[in-house]
C-alpha cells in the first residue's frame, strides 16, 4: 500500500471525511485529496499531523506494508492490522455509533476462513473499553505471527541439517561409493575367470577319412604270390577290391557344443597386489575428498550463519541510528518553530535522517540476501520461514600458539593427504608397468558339457593344464608406460612441496588475522564507550541550543560506524578461525572455541 492509499484506509475506518481529515490536521482538503490520489507525497511533518488525527503511528503510514510488524505503539498495531484486513487476511465486523466508530461491544474480529482452515483462530471479543484496544491488537499480532513464522536456528543445529541435507556432500558420499566399487572390481583379478560357450556350426561338407582299399590287398597279394606264384584267380580278386575306396565319416554337417572353461592366473608378475593397494588408497582418496567437501561447507555455513547474524545486527544498528536521527529531527522542528535554529539546520537534520532511513532500508535487503544464500545451503529454500541465528557472534580472549597450528596443518590439511595418496598409487602404477617385463602363468581347464555330432573318442571332455603367456617385444611400450608412471610420481612430490610452503602462508594470513580482529575489538570498544558519551553530550547541548544539528549528526554516525566495525570484526575473527581450522583439517574444533551456553 502507498502513504496515500494507508491514509484514506485509515480515514474511513474511522468515518471522517477528507474536509474533517483537513480541518483536524490544519492541511488544506486539496492537498488531503492529492496525498490519497498519491498525486503529491506529505512531508514528514504534515504526515505526523495526519498520524495523530487518524489515531496511528507515523510508521503505520509512512513505512513499508511489512513495517508494521515491528511494533512499538498501538499505533503500530493498528498498521499491522490495517495491512492485514487490506489484504483479506481479516475480516472485521461491527456496529457503528452515532461517531462513526465501531463500538467496542459488538467488535468482531475474523480470520479469513482460508486462513482458518490452517489456524482455527477466531476472536469475539465483546465488552471492550478503550483501553482494552490494545489487548486486542496484541493477541491478533501473535496469532497472525504463525504465518510469518520464523525458525530460532543455533550453529549446532544448523550444522545438523547442513551434514543431512546438504548437496555437495550427498555428491562425496556418491564419490566414496564409486571408489569402493572400483575397489571390488581391482579385487576381482585374484579370483579365477569362469565361462561357458556354445556353439552351433554347419559345414558346407562332412568330415570324413578315405582310405584305399589298395594299401591292404597289395600286401595281401604279395604274400599269395609268394606261395602260389602263377594263381590269378586271387590276385584278380585282389585287385577288384584294391581299386576301391574305403569311407570312415567323422561329423555329420550339423555340430552342437557347449563347454565350460576356467583359468585362474597364479602369477602375474605382482600386478594383483599392486591393483589391491590402489584400490584401496583410492577409497581412502575418496574419503578424504569427502572431508575437504565437508570442511569446504562448513566454511561457507559460518560465513552464511554469522553473515546473516551480522546482517540482523547491523539492522539493528541502523534502526537505533535512524530512531536518534528521527528524535534530532523532531527536536529540530521544535527548535526552529521556536526560533532558536534556522531552516538550514532543521533541512540538515531531515537530509541526514532520510539518509539514516535508506542505510536501514540497504541494511534489511543485505539480510535478505545472506538469508536467502543459508537456506540454499541448508536445503532449505522451499521453506517460508525466516531463520534467526540464536548463536552470537563471538571471538577468544585468547588463541593457541600459532606453532600448533604449523604442527596441525602438516599432518591433516585435506589437500596434502591428497597428494600423499595420489603419489603413493603413482608408485603403484610404476610397479605394474615394471611387472609387464615378466610372464604371466595361469591354470587352465575345459569341460565339454554336451556335444552333438562328434564322436566321443575324437574329442577329449575333459582338459587341465597351466601355461604362460610372455610379452617379449611390444614395441617400446612398457618403458613409456613406466617413465610415464615415474614423471606422475615426481610431480606428485613436487606439488607436496610447494602446497607445504603455501600452508605455512596461509596459517601466518589467517593467524595474523585473528589477532588484529582482537586488537579492533579492544579498541573500539573503548572507541564506543567514548562515542556513547559524546552523542549523549551532544543532544543535550542541542536542546539547549549550545550544538549545532550538524555536530549531533556527526556523533550520530560516528557511534554508528564504530558500532558496525566491531561487529564486523567480530563477523571476521569467525570467518578466519573456521578457515584456520580447515586449513589444518579440524574444523570439528571450531565448537570448542564457542562460548558455552
């Protein structure tokens, strides 16, 4: 709603016209009618009359539909439900008095039944006097209050839903499955293989022996001869048969086989053993990837966490900064109704506060934005409800020595195990380029389990053996493979190298860091304290016409400007401890530096 829609809202809940609004108000009816027209926009002075003689704050009419939510009068409130019955959410019935007004004894106050089908909330509310308004307008507020609901979240808590929901450690949780599966698969080259073939073969023509007959009746022949020399007889016999041809069929044209074969490699030149390690090491990569990930978000959910606790803070110190600047103004237009200060000073004042206001207005939409940003790393963007960390930011009087974490980030920084585990299987990998040197020795058997169309006694059922296979010339590829597998392990090394002097910058980065998040804790604290007193000093002497509006404004901000570097101090010494702590592969311990509760 606009500032002239609220206001002809308001004039006709109360049953007053645009003439009466004028005349209670001392604005003239023309300017009433182009405020609700929203031809012409009231200045602040104008629209505090208005304000005052519609019954509501100045805030129900000059902020935001969702400013009335933030209630410090029933004027407040009376904008909360003006927004809400605008919007449909109520519904209020009731007779009205020779004033116009509702009376207070037949106010029915209705949840829209949409909405009651949820909350069941209904008020009949009878016999009221006027100062029970207010009880009314409170219970109406925390009973609307469950539809904008917010969710109280600690660190823990969020922490808890970051490890259940979170997307990017589902996807390292998938990676730890996949190598576990590539390790089964390495596993496999220690069991022996197993198969079984079948086969169906038509032949153009049988198989068969032909054998003359010749080659057993010359012997035969002979052998006549040489006990009856001149018989013919026999011999011509001999011959008859001699001239023919004896067939033995083998296979007919159809053949059928099904075999069952097995082989189960006994050496291999060490190639199993060194497969079984990088299998495993690359389940141990793999977790260890995970636990980057892991570190990684937990980083970001700090950031996000205390972002977000840092932005709801920093609104409230420009709300503060804002209400001091409002009160300065108001001050101003009494000072300068009463002479005691010129225009340029009440226009100064006014310039500084609408100042004041769009730094809260930038402030709010920042918290917006860092919500947003942690309910899309806790999954939880589909949700309506807004979430309001419970754990303050914090920071350690004092830190351990910086040697622990030298000593911490050597032996668990996520990045060098890594490396250490992508290195030790680039060794493994030179052993089995090494192994294609020797042979490969293997059992063997075959088992014929059916056959059709040979004879048994021409095919063996039943074979076993063991046999090696040996690579002697490959063209040169079994050294390429092993200097290619040497280079990979050199690199390796080298990359530890430099990632260990890079870790030991970036623990002196963040540790440095911390301590002069302290120091500016320390100072402005004291800068504070001093800034306090001095916006105190300065009013006071306003009032009392002995400051300027500008020296009021300039403490105003000065206070307001130490107060949201601290906080960011505070949001920085966070945001560096949990990277400090990933860094050394412990971002578990960043519980431990936490206030206890």
């Amino acid at each position: 709603m606009t500032i002239g829609e609220k206001i002809k809202y308001c004039r006709k809940q109360i049953g007053i016209t645009q003439d009466k609004l004028a005349e209670l108000t001392g604005i003239h009816p023309v300017s009433i009618r182009k405020y609700e027209t929203n031809k012409m926009q009231p200045q602040p002075p104008q629209l505090e009359k208005i304000a005052a003689a519609l019954g509501v704050s100045y805030n129900a009419l000059n902020g935001s539909d969702t400013a009335g939510l933030r209630l410090e009068t029933v004027g407040d409130l009376m904008g909360v439900l003006m927004v809400l019955c605008n919007s449909g959410i109520l519904q209020i019935n009731g007779a009205r008095g020779e004033d116009t007004l509702l009376k207070d004894d037949t106010v029915s106050i209705y949840l829209n039944p949409v909405l009651s089908s949820y909350l069941e909330i209904r008020y009949n509310l009878t016999s009221m006097k006027k100062n029970k308004r207010l009880f009314i307008l409170l219970t109406l507020y925390f009973s609307i209050s469950q539809i904008d609901a917010q969710t109280p979240l600690s660190f823990e808590e969020s922490l808890h839903l970051l490890n259940q929901g979170n997307q990017s450690l589902k996807i390292a949780d998938k990676s730890i499955e996949i190598a576990k599966a590539e390790r089964d698969k390495l596993n496999a080259f220690w069991y022996p293989s197993l198969q079984s073939t079948g086969a169906f073969v038509h032949m153009s023509e049988k198989i068969e022996v032909k054998q003359p007959l010749s080659q057993f009746t010359d012997p035969a022949k002979d052998f006549v001869h040489s006990i009856i020399p001149d018989d013919q007889v026999i011999s011509s016999i001999l011959d008859q048969i001699g001239a023919n041809t004896l067939v033995f069929p083998l296979t007919p044209r159809n053949l059928t086989t099904v075999d069952l074969s097995a082989e189960w490699v006994l050496f291999s030149g060490g190639k199993r053993f060194r497969a079984t390690n990088i299998g495993r090491t690359m389940v141990d990569l793999a977790r260890e990837s995970r636990a980057q990930v892991s570190a990684n978000q937990q980083n970001l959910l700090v950031e996000s966490y205390y972002g977000l606790r840092l932005a709801q803070q920093i609104v409230t110190v420009r709300e503060e900064t804002y209400n001091g600047l409002k009160k300065h103004y108001e001050n101003a237009l009494k000072l300068e109704a009463a002479g005691m200060i010129d225009k340029a000073g009440r226009l100064f004042a006014q310039v500084n506060m609408d100042e004041a206001k769009r730094a809260l207005e930038a402030a709010r939409k920042e918290e917006t934005v860092v919500q947003s940003a942690l309910k899309v790393l806790l999954n939880k963007k589909d949700t309506d409800a807004n979430i309001i960390p419970t754990s303050p930011l914090f920071m350690n009087d004092s830190l351990p020595p910086k040697m622990l974490f030298d000593l911490s980030v050597n032996s668990g920084n996520y990045t060098l195990n890594q490396l250490q585990l992508q290195q030790h299987i680039a060794k493994q990998e030179v052993r089995i380029a090494q192994s294609g040197y020797l042979p490969n020795i293997a059992l063997f058997g075959k088992q014929t389990l059916y056959s059709h169309g040979i004879q048994s006694n021409l095919l063996p059922r039943t074979m076993i053996g063991i046999g090696f296979t040996w690579n002697l010339f490959d063209g040169l590829d079994r050294e390429k493979k092993v200097r290619q597998s040497k280079l990979t392990e050199q690199t390796l090394a080298l990359g530890q190298m430099k990632a260990r002097d890079d870790l030991a910058v970036g623990v002196d980065k963040l540790y440095t860091q911390l301590e002069k998040a302290q120091d500016n804790v320390k100072a402005l604290n004291a800068t504070i304290t001093l800034s306090e007193e001095l916006v105190r000093i300065r009013k006071k002497s306003f009032t009392e016409g002995m400051a300027t509006s500008t020296e009021v404004i300039d403490a105003e901000t000065m206070l307001a400007t130490v107060k949201v570097a601290r906080l960011a101090a505070y949001y920085e010494y966070d945001v560096a401890l949990i990277n400090l702590l990933s860094l050394c592969g412990t971002p578990e311990q960043f519980a431990n530096y936490q206030p206890k509760p």
